[in-house]
C-alpha cells in the first residue's frame, strides 16, 4: 500500500467471469445490476440468466450478497436464491433455487429488488457457505461500516449515525441467535469471530484466512509504524515476536483504476520501494507475496515456511 494512511482498498478477489449469459423471458437477469457492482466483472451465468420479478420476491443468502455489494473469493452461486412466502418446500429450476416460508423479519429493496438485511444476509451466508467465503464478506462488511461512521463524524452528521449506527460484530451475533439455523450455527459462530474490520481488501482476508488454516501464528493487522518517509506507514500484517512484515500485493495497486488516483504507475513502483526499504530497516524481515501464492494452500505453506513465519 502506497498510502500511507490506514488503507481502505477498493481491490477485488477473482470473480468468475461468466460473458455472453443468455437473459430469461422476464428480462431483468440482474446483470445491469451484478455489471455495475462489480466493476463489469459478471458472476456466474445463473445469476446473469435469471429473469427475477421485482414484485414479491425475495433474493437471499449470496444472490443477496451480490446486490448487498459484498465480495466473494471463487465463483458465485450457479443459481439465484430467493424465498416466496408460500408455505411448503422449495422448489428449484435450472437458474432459480426458491425458498418458501415465513419473511424475515427485516427487508430492504436495493435496485427495485427485495433482500434480506444486511445484517441477515451474513448471517445466511456464514451459516451456508464456506469459512473463506464467510470470513471474507463479514470482514468487508464491518470495514466498510466503519468507514462509513468515521466519515459521519467526520462531517459531524452524528444524528444520522445515530439512526443508522455502524454494523458490528454483536448485531451479527444478535441476529444468529434470532434466526437460530438448523445447520451451521456454529460455522457461523467461528466465521463471524475470526472477521475483522482491519482487513484491507479480500486479498488479505484471503491470507489470514489461509494463515490460520495452515497452522501459523496469527498477525496483527494494520500496524502503524511512524516517521516512515515523514509520515505514518501502516502495514498488513506484523509478526512482532520475530518482528516480521508480511504484505498482499494485488495487482491493482500498480495497475489502473481508482488506486492510482491518475499517478504514474511508474512512480508508484518507485515510491512503494522507498516505503519497503524505510520500513526493512525497522524490522528482521519484509515479504510479500500476491493472489496465485494465497490461492495455493500448498505453495503458501511452503512460501511462509520457507520464509520463517512462526508457527501457531
């Protein structure tokens, strides 16, 4: 991270890149919607496919993440999921799987679509999904509330962050313990208490995530380490016991996009290298490795060995 204030990144994980998905008869396919929230990067064809009335139906677990604005590591869903209040079992077709039962209790609409809270939403998708999956759209979730209420006292709207307090961890737990699933209580349990809001990006959930499962000693995130080039540097992450830094590289920090902020790509390399060698001469050791090394238990697990992270 160039910046050298704590990092708010607007990198993105790997998203199936489904093109050229048909539309269904009702037209609405929820591909202008999925296009513009994910930066023209379209999720798998089901959700591109589906035509999905905007009266009555309600869009929950991962097709809710998508409108909810919330990343995913892998493909989405093949299909759209959504609850009608009728009673009896569910049904599914090829690009719809259909929930019936009680509402919940909380709905929004975002993009004329209905869907579960926000709240809710994570709550489904921890419960259903894996512990990455989870783990990564919790962790964008509270950084970006956080966010959100910084910028509210920022400018001194306190009433409106009052009215619409910054999502935490415990409203999480409040709505599990409301919805109580039937399976995966406790998957949700343990996603919602490794999430943290001091993930930068889903690169970095992706490495901890991939950290912890590979038995190494867990690392504080966003440390600060001042007077860097005159001014705060803040890290990913920081072994301190052996005081090692270890840093997620996206590809979008040197590429285009809002990162660079119209800088010369070029010099953003320069001043990245300045930033590393400031702070290698804080620390024993500086390393950083990008999404194909994450990505690979095995390769990650050889990499921070061979590197000498400390072991759980």
């Amino acid at each position: 991270m160039v910046n050298q204030q704590p990092p708010s990144s607007s990198e993105r994980p790997p998203i199936d890149r489904a093109a050229g998905a048909g539309r269904g008869p009702a037209r609405l396919a929820l591909a202008e919607i999925v296009g513009a929230r994910h930066g023209g990067l379209l999720p798998a064809a089901g959700l591109l496919e589906v035509g999905i009335s905007r009266r009555g139906i309600q869009q929950l677990c991962q097709s809710a993440a998508v409108l909810h604005g919330l990343p995913i590591i892998g493909p989405w869903p093949a299909t759209v999921h959504t609850r009608t209040p009728d009673a009896g079992g569910g049904s599914s077709t090829r690009a719809v799987t259909s929930h019936r039962g009680a509402r919940p209790g909380a709905v929004q609409i975002i993009d004329g679509c209905q869907v579960t809270s926000l709240t809710r939403t994570l709550v489904d998708v921890t419960a259903t999904a894996n512990f990455l999956v989870g783990v990564t759209m919790v962790d964008h979730a509270l950084r970006v509330e956080q966010e959100r209420a910084a910028r509210l006292r920022r400018q001194a709207r306190l009433d409106e962050l009052a009215a619409d307090p910054a999502l935490t961890k415990d409203d999480l737990y409040r709505e599990l313990e409301k919805v109580n699933p039937r399976t995966g209580r406790r998957r949700a349990e343990q996603a919602i208490a490794f999430a943290s809001p001091s993930a930068a990006n889903p690169g970095e959930t992706l490495s901890r995530v991939r950290i912890f499962q590979l038995g190494f000693a867990e690392p504080e995130l966003q440390v600060c380490f001042p007077d860097i080039l005159g001014a705060n540097a803040y890290v990913d992450f920081f072994w301190r016991r052996v005081r090692k830094i270890g840093e997620f590289d996206g590809f979008l920090k040197y590429g285009a996009g809002r990162v660079l902020a119209g800088r010369d790509p070029s010099r953003v390399v320069w001043q990245e290298k300045q930033r590393e060698d400031a702070l290698r001469a804080r620390v024993n050791s500086f390393d950083r490795w990008g999404w194909d090394l994450a990505l690979s238990p095995t390769r990650f697990h050889a990499f921070l060995t061979e590197r000498g992270v400390p072991r759980a």
